[in-house]
C-alpha cells in the first residue's frame, strides 16, 4: 500500500484529502506542521510527500530541505493558498516533483494510481511499466524520482525525437518554460548518472543534448 505523509495547518484540509485518499486505498499519515512532519518522516519512511508551504514552527522549503538531505529522491508535493510567481520559481528549483494551487479536485486527480492493465513498454535493454512506476534497465530497477521516470519514459517513447526545453517544462512541470533552466538541467544530469551507474560499461540509448534545441533519447547504444 502505497503510504503518503500529508502536511497542513488546516483540518478542514487534512480531512478532506485524508478521507478521499484513504477511500481510494492509500495509507495516509498525516501533520500540521514541518517540524511534525519530518519527526513522523525520520520514524517511518513515505511513498509521497504532499505538503503546504506556509505553516507554523517549520514551514514547507525547509522540511522539505530537510527531507531532502536524508533522501535526495524523496518524491513530494507543494500544495498552497499563495499563487505568486516566486513561489512557483523556488519550488520549482528545489526540485519539487509538481507544485499546485490549492485545488483540492486537482490534486486528487494527479495522485491516483494508473489504471490496471497497462502495457510494459520495452526499448531494449529498457523495460518500463507506467502503471507500477517501474522501469528497469538491463533487468536491474532503476530508483528515480516521479520527474525522473515522466522524464524517461517520455523519451523512451519518443526515441530520437529532439524535445525542446520548453516543451519538457509543459509536458513534465506542467508550466511555462522559464528562463532560468536548471531545474531541468539538474533532471536530465541525475537521470544521466543514474542510467550510467545502473549500465557500467554495457552499451545503452543515452540521453544527448541537441545544443540549441534540448534533449533526444539516442537511437542505437552507444
């Protein structure tokens, strides 16, 4: 059972959300604050984090810097009232795997399990199943973040098809392409390694730049 730890100073909040993803079969641990939540997160590992960013004793940046450094692939959500530009920037650099206005519906939806009976996509010596969020890569699993599987997967579908950095952020982050890229450098440089550590020296479709217009899958392992 997938286990997600929800964050928020707000019971009508925590008791909607915990209701509907309880009803849904996720176990849901639940806290009003950072410093609460990274208490519950340091006796008990989560599947998923979804937290609100303005909150008293620990606010959302820094329990999720602290999460962060006791696993830096911890997958996890910014939900909150505010909606200023700002905001969205720095979660976004942080390394938020999506961040959301507070809409509850649409949080919900984005959460839900991928419907049974999906296919496993193989691109030798890639395997990669979508609906358990598993990919392997020579048989040995690969352990990315949420960002780092959408990422991979969209360039296992689409081999040799040179994706344009602003195309990736509103396929991906779900946002407009800004200026500023290195939330999806900092992606692309830990997919990389993680593809090259899992491979050794076995040959395998790379991940290449296309210097001034984004990223491709290579066609043949190289």
């Amino acid at each position: 059972m997938t286990h997600i730890l929800l964050v928020d100073d707000e019971p009508a909040i925590l008791d909607i959300v915990t209701r509907y993803l309880s009803k849904e079969g996720y176990q849901v641990t639940t806290a009003t604050n950072g410093q609460e939540a990274l208490d519950h997160y340091r006796a008990q590992a989560v599947d998923l984090i979804i937290t609100d960013i303005m909150m008293p004793q620990m606010d959302g940046y820094d329990f999720i810097d602290a999460v962060l450094q006791l696993r830096e692939d911890q997958p996890f959500i910014f939900i909150t009232a505010k909606d200023q530009a700002v905001d969205r920037i720095y979660s976004l650099t942080l390394g938020a795997d999506d961040y959301l206005t507070l809409r509850v519906k649409n949080l919900l939806r984005r959460i839900q399990p991928k419907q049974a009976g999906q296919s496993v996509l193989s691109y030798a010596p890639f395997a990669i199943d979508e609906g358990q969020h598993r990919v392997t890569l020579y048989d040995q699993p690969l352990q990315l973040s949420l960002k780092e599987f959408q990422l991979l997967a969209l360039f296992l579908k689409n081999p040799g098809r040179v994706f344009a950095k602003s195309e990736l952020f509103l396929k991906i982050w779900e946002t407009d392409y800004m200026e500023d890229a290195n939330t999806l450098n900092v992606h692309i440089h830990s997919l990389r390694d993680k593809l090259a550590k899992v491979a050794g020296q076995r040959p395998y479709p790379k991940i290449e730049t296309v210097w001034g217009l984004g990223y491709r899958l290579g066609g043949d392992p190289s």
